[in-house]
C-alpha cells in the first residue's frame, strides 16, 4: 500500500493523504503521510505533515451530531418534536414542485420537520449545487448557488419534498448547528470546544482561521483534478467559499488536523461514554429512513453524478442512513462490514467506524471535486489495507 501512495503522489495523482486507523482496543494503530502540502509550486519541496490542518467540510456533520445527540440526552432538544419551537424560521414552509412561464410553482408543506429528519436528509431540504430546481429557482432571483454568509441567508430555501418522504443530501445539519446554538446559549464552536474537543483533547480544530491563524500557518492547499490530464493541481478555490461564512456551520465549517478529527471516530468506536451514552451510541448506528425515503435514497446514490460523491459506495450495495451518516446494509468484500458507519468531507476525506470488525479510520486529503475516480480508487486501497493489517495482527496474537 504504501509504495502505492508514495507513487500516486510522486505523479501526482493525488497532492498528498493522511491516512489514519486504529481499532477500539488500542491493539492496532496505523498512521501515515505522503504527498505534498501544496502543488501550487511543484519545484519546491513542501511535504505533507501529519498535523497540518485540512477543510474537513462535511466531516462536521459527524461532531454536529454528536452535539445534538448530547442536547437530546440532557432533555435539551428532542429527536421528534416539531422544531418550529426552537427554529420558528422553519415554518410554512413552501415546497418547489416546478416551473410555469419561469414562475417557481409552490405548495405549502403539511407535515413537520424534526430534529430526525434533518440529521436523516429526509426533513424536505437539499442542497442548491444538487437540484436542477433549486437551481432554477437561484436563477429566477438572480441569486448565486451558496449565497449568502449565514445559514439563514445561504439555507433558507424552499423544500424539494414533504418532509419525511424522501431523501435529499441537505444542509440540514446547518439547520442542526443552529438549535444547539439556541438550546445551549452559545456558539456551536463553543458548545463543540466545550463538550466534543476539550473532552477529547483536541486543540488544533476551528470554524474560523481568522480566529486561529496558527492553524492557518498549516493549513493544506487545494488540488483539483486536471481535465487535460489525470494529474492534480493546484487551485485557489476550496469549493464553497467557506472563509467568508459567517455563522459556524455545523453542515461543512470545521478546520483540523486529521490526527485531532480521528481522536472523534475513534471515540465513537470506542463508545466509553466520554461524549455520549452508551444507548445513545447504539441508536447512531441503526438505519433511520422510512419506506419511501429509503426507494429515494436508493434511487439517488444508483445515479453515478450522486453516488460518487455522497459516499462513493459501489451501486450494488444496499444502503441507509442513520443519526450520524451512511451504513452499507451490505459487507464490502476485504473492507467495510454490514453496518458500519461512514461518511466524508467535499475535498474527498473519508471517516469510518466498524464496530463489528472492531476497526476506524479516517483517509484525508485535499482535491476536488468530490468522488472523483482516483480519490475514491486510493481510498479504497487504504481502507483495505487496514483490513488486512488488522487481519494479520490478529491472525499472529
């Protein structure tokens, strides 16, 4: 494996990859770094180290759960409620069906979002980038896609569907991000800082480097793929603009180190009740979708344009979502068991937490766009490797 990397980053076929894994028990640990910090000068010497600090992008769902998930067991928040009680902005809510003469057709909703629903993507809400009607609906407002430097600015759309009855990768855990500011009185940085990173003694994560211009002394270049050629390169834009976001985005805003995003996988496989209970933790790991948002999740991720990038599973393999991320209902041959909890971050990082082989890991690294073909490729050399080293481990004790 590591002659792999060391010959994909030499090409250039990924900048640079930080790859992390461990099992619960503290009886295998695995950590490495290749590549690159930055390609933007190719001539200079400039390696990737362990501890420089990456966008994490959708990897804050996963800590933006964890922290609803702790409101909910101080009685703080609730998983079925209506959340209009705390997010009033969230209700009458229309939802786009389509256009007539350039006119966005509306109904109002009927059914109530939940606290569920949004961690799901089943609460009614996608993202922008991800629907052709919202899209068309940015145009007839004359609105960028992601506009807007609050998550009520950048958010606050129409729905695509009755809440509960369908899936659709959303901004949801932005919505998420805000009821823990109102139920907790603070920021979701501070809330996180307080109850997610000193508790796990994590120092190198923020929302904002303009708050912590240490980290961004560290901070890794973007890459993105050539179209002219199968090497990456550098480029200036990390995809979303997020330097300029205001709020703390609990869907896609932290900065890190990789080292200090693992020591949160590792503490959900180890599920010691240093952030959640142990119930609460077994309640992360069951599938959450009804009948109908699961045929929607289903059809969505068999479309290549969405399944590489929302989890880069293979089609065949049956799928759910539950509080925190993906679960594969299916074993991966040499990887990933039935039921292991996933998901990843735009810029192609990929976090996973298998309970049943006992085994987390975190791949990181920095290009776009997501679920590009040798992203997902050297991913999944990774993840197999560990398996195998696991298996090896094992097999001598």
């Amino acid at each position: 494996m590591e002659q792999v990397f060391e010959e994909a980053c030499k090409e250039h076929i990924i900048p640079g990859a930080v790859l992390l894994a461990a099992n619960g028990s503290g009886t295998f640990k695995y950590e490495n770094v290749f590549g690159s910090r930055s390609l933007k000068d190719i001539s200079a010497k400039n390696p990737l180290k362990k501890d420089d600090i990456m966008w994490t992008a959708s990897c804050t769902k996963l800590m933006t759960s964890i922290a609803a998930l702790q409101l909910v067991e101080r009685g703080s928040l609730s998983l079925d409620e209506d959340v209009a009680s705390i997010l009033p902005e969230l209700t009458n809510l229309d939802i786009l069906t389509g256009f007539e003469d350039d006119r966005p057709q509306l109904t109002k909703a009927s059914d109530k979002i939940t606290l569920r629903l949004l961690l799901t993507h089943s609460s009614g809400f996608c993202y922008d980038s991800l629907s052709p009607l919202l899209q068309q609906w940015r145009r007839s407002r004359g609105e960028r896609l992601h506009s807007g430097t609050t998550t009520l600015e950048r958010y606050m759309m129409p729905l695509v569907h009755e809440p509960g009855t369908a899936w659709a990768y959303s901004p949801g855990l932005d919505f998420v991000g805000l009821m823990i500011e109102r139920a907790s009185g603070s920021t979701l940085g501070e809330y996180m800082a307080k109850n997610i990173w000193q508790v796990l003694k994590i120092n190198d994560m923020t929302f904002h480097l303009k708050q912590r211009e240490d980290l961004r002394q560290r901070l890794v270049d973007m890459s993105i793929r050539d179209r002219s050629s199968p090497r990456a390169v550098y480029t200036p834009d990390d995809g979303l603009g997020s330097e300029d976001y205001i709020s703390d985005s609990g869907g896609a805003g932290v900065y890190s180190s990789a080292p200090d995003y693992f020591k949160v996988v590792l503490a959900v496989l180890q599920n010691d009740e240093r952030l959640l209970k142990k119930a609460t933790v077994d309640e992360m790991f069951k599938p959450q979708l009804s009948e109908q948002s699961l045929a929607s999740l289903t059809e969505t991720l068999a479309k290549p344009e969405f399944g590489a990038p929302l989890g880069g599973l293979p089609a065949q393999v049956k799928k759910n979502h539950s509080l925190a991320g993906m679960l594969p209902m299916d074993d991966l041959p040499g990887s990933w068991r039935k039921g292991t909890l996933t998901w990843g971050g735009m810029p192609n990082l990929t976090w996973f937490v298998d309970r049943e082989s006992d085994l987390c890991g975190l791949y990181a690294t920095q290009i776009l766009p997501s679920g590009e073909p040798k992203s997902l490729e050297m991913r999944d050399v990774f993840q197999k490797a560990m398996y195998e080293k696991l298996h090896n481990r094992t097999a001598k004790m």
